[in-house]
C-alpha cells in the first residue's frame, strides 16, 4: 500500500472510533484550517538580525551553540522560513523584530527605524501568502543596559519610547498593507540582579512610558505586552512582572503575551487563559519550552503545550488568541528546529480538538468523576495521528517523518554551504 492509502485508511478508521464518543473528525479538520502560527523569524539566525552580524545578544537571553548553517542575511533568512514552511501545513504568519529591518547596509539606529525598512518585507510576505507581526526590540544595543523603557535617565527612556512608538507606527502600516491586523509585541528586559532600593520606582516609570507609547490610537495594529520572570545576569528583580503586566493589561485593555518559559517551572500556564480572557481583549502566546529555566529548548509536544491547547479549545477561543512561537536552539538544523516546534504545537491543537469535550462535560454535570476520569485517561490514546497524518495529506506536506529528509538535503545543498 501507498504511504497515501494506509493513511486513508487509518483515517476511516479513527473517525469511527471518534464518532463513537461523538467527536466529529472531520470538524477538527475544518477547524485545524482556522489555526495558523506565528513563526518567529530569530530562530533562524541565533536573535542576530541584520543590524551588525558581530553584536552580542544582550538582555538577559541566551542562545546556546553554533551548529553550521544560520541565516546570514536577509535573502537566506527569508529562504530557511520558506523551506520551513514548506513543512508545515496551513498558511501561516512571520513574526520579525525590529533589528531584521531591510536596512541596505546603512546603519539605522533603533530610533530612525521607519516602515520603508520593512516595505519589502510587507511585499514578500504578501508574495508567499504570509500575514507578518512585530516586535520592538530593546536588547543588543550599546543603550539596552539593565533598564530601557523603565530607566530614570530621561535621554536613555526617550530613545526606547521613540523607538517602541515606532514599531507600532511599522505595525500599523503593516496591519494596513495586510489588511489584517499585525501583532505587536512589546517586551523589555528592565530589570536588575539585585533587589533594588525600591521597587516601585522602576515600575512607575514602566508604567509611564507605556502610557506615552500608547497614547496614539490605531485601527491596524494590536498592542501585545509580554512579561517575564526574570533574565540571566538579571536575576532579582523583573521591572516587568507578570502581575505588572496583568494589571496594566487588564486596566488599560491591552493583550498579554504568556510566554510559556516565563513562569515558575510548575506554574501552570494553561490555568492563565481563562482569567485572562475574562479580563483583557485577547491573548498573545510565546509557545516555548524551558527546560530549568527560561531556555527557549524547540518546542516538542508535552504535558504543558497539550494543557495550553486543551484550554484554549474548551474555551472556544481560538478566535481570540493569537499563537506566537518563541525559542532558539542553535544546537541542530535550525530550519529543522522550526518544522518540529510548529508540527508539535499543531498536533496539540489536533488532540484538543479531538478531546470527547461533549461527554466529558455531561460526566462532570452528573457528578460522575470516576467516569471523567477515564474517559480523559483514554482520550489520550485514540488514534489522533492518523487524523494528524490525514492534516498533512490534505495539505500537500510531509506525512510523518518524511520532511527529515528534505532538511538534510537542504543542509547538503544550502545551509552547510554558508
Ligand atoms: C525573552 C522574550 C522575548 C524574546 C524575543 C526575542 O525572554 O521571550 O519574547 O524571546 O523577543
Ligand atoms: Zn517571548
């Protein structure tokens, strides 16, 4: 048999067996059609960017190894992104940073950027049917010390509030050009490794300069603001936390990113969403893995992403929450790196979409707890991946490990060659 005929018919067969607890595959499928990832364009480079190749990366983040093959500049950058993609089944999004600009080999400093650096970006995304987002960005550069938007030198916070208002000036008319709304996200490494004399002071600060940044209104852009637990070399104290952006989100309507290596290691991010979409417009995700601390390891399909996926599907708000991916591994293939992060965060969502949500739910209302139980314990082996294989078939890439290799012949042929 075919590869494609043994996946037909394990299909046929999983759909019955989902019926019988009366899921409907082929509604998942439909819905699958609805998702698409954010790809975050720094895994393909190391968080370089295309200001100054030699700079090293700053804010408390840190990318481990030198494995052959990083995007040099921005014509392999955008090639690795399309190979990856080519992996991936549905159309997708490019999340850039500000320092991956078109700069054309002028040095443009963080607050001239304009989008005319990013036209071309908005014309090849258009090309290959991606929608872009955004993100400022405060680290790797001789003005990113310990605190940017948060620091009481006023010439320093001047520079990152032009900056920032900026990017979401860039966003805007991304979000224009798409006709889709462009993602912002705004995050800051302010911080410092000891516990300073007083922490409301750097907070206050925080919270003024967000208040300038957002003082202009847009239609196009959505502002996303993403907390932390705290970054290397600035370990004591996070300017802003979690509950700082939980508040500010909350009180001046803006979307939270959860990053899902910016909690304590058994904090359960999954349990966030639903407080979150009682108390602020959307929600923005970093989908990473920390493995002891915030490490940005490539995202494989565990407990957490399959607790996060659950949640978002029993709450029904695929439509409000806008799925970001967020880590680095310079270890292996990094195009590599993004076909299984973004596989991995597609199974998750197939198996929550999958889940008998219907019985489950009568279980609890009767009071049947043993039942629940059981049912969430077996609903974790029905044949999800024949209905995942069926996804990929349908979508015109690799079913299962195929897609191993056409990255190893894309290394022999391209990355082992720069
Ligand atoms: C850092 C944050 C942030 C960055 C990117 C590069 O801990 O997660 O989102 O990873 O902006
Ligand atoms: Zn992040």
């Amino acid at each position: 048999m075919t590869k494609e005929k043994t996946t037909q018919s394990a299909f046929e067969i999983a759909k019955e067996r989902y019926a019988a607890i009366g899921v409907d595959v082929d509604q998942a499928l439909a819905a699958m059609k609805k998702i698409s990832l954010s790809l975050h364009c720094w895994q393909a480079d190391d968080v370089t960017g295309f200001e100054n190749q030699d700079a090293a990366l700053s804010g408390g983040i840190q990318v481990t190894g030198n494995y052959p093959g990083r995007a040099r500049n921005i014509e392999e950058l955008r090639a690795d992104i399309l190979k990856a993609t080519s992996y991936i089944a549905g159309s997708h999004r490019l999340s850039l940073h500000e320092i991956y600009g078109d700069f054309q080999g002028k040095v443009v400093d963080r607050d001239e950027v304009e989008p005319a650096h990013f036209q071309s970006w908005m014309e090849w995304a258009k090309a290959n049917g991606m929608k872009l987002d955004f993100n400022s960005t405060s680290f790797s550069h001789p003005k990113s010390g310990d605190l940017t938007l948060a620091n009481p030198d006023k010439g320093i916070r001047d520079f990152w509030i032009e900056h920032t208002k900026r990017c979401r000036w860039i966003s805007e008319e991304m979000g224009k050009f798409q006709h889709d709304p462009c993602m912002m996200n705004l995050w800051v490494h302010d911080g410092s490794k000891e516990v300073p004399a007083n922490r409301l002071k750097y907070r206050r600060i925080l919270e003024q300069s967000l208040d300038e940044i957002f003082a202009t209104e847009y239609k196009n852009m959505k502002d996303c603001i993403e907390a932390k637990l705290f970054g290397i070399g600035l370990e004591s104290y996070t300017v802003g936390s979690y509950d700082f952006y939980l508040g500010y989100g909350a009180k001046k309507g803006k979307i939270v990113t959860l990053d899902t290596g910016h909690f304590h290691l058994t904090e359960s991010v999954a349990d966030k969403v639903s407080s979150l979409l009682l108390f602020t417009p959307e929600i923005m995700l970093h989908v990473s893995r920390p493995i002891r601390w915030d490490s940005d390891h490539v995202v494989i399909m565990n407990d957490d992403l399959a607790d996060l996926t659950r949640e978002i599907i029993r709450c029904d708000a695929l439509d409000r929450v806008h799925i970001g991916l967020d880590y680095f591994d310079a270890t292996i293939n990094r195009i590599g790196a993004y076909v299984i992060g973004c596989r991995a965060t597609q199974k998750a969502f197939l198996q929550a979409l999958l889940e008998p949500a219907a019985l489950l739910e009568q279980y609890e209302t009767e009071g049947k707890y043993f039942e629940r139980l059981a049912l969430q314990e077996e609903a974790k082996s029905l044949p999800w991946n024949a209905v995942f294989d069926m996804y990929c078939l349908q979508n015109d890439v690799p079913v299962g490990e195929d897609f191993i290799a056409g990255i190893q012949a894309y290394e022999r042929e391209v990355t082992s060659k720069r």
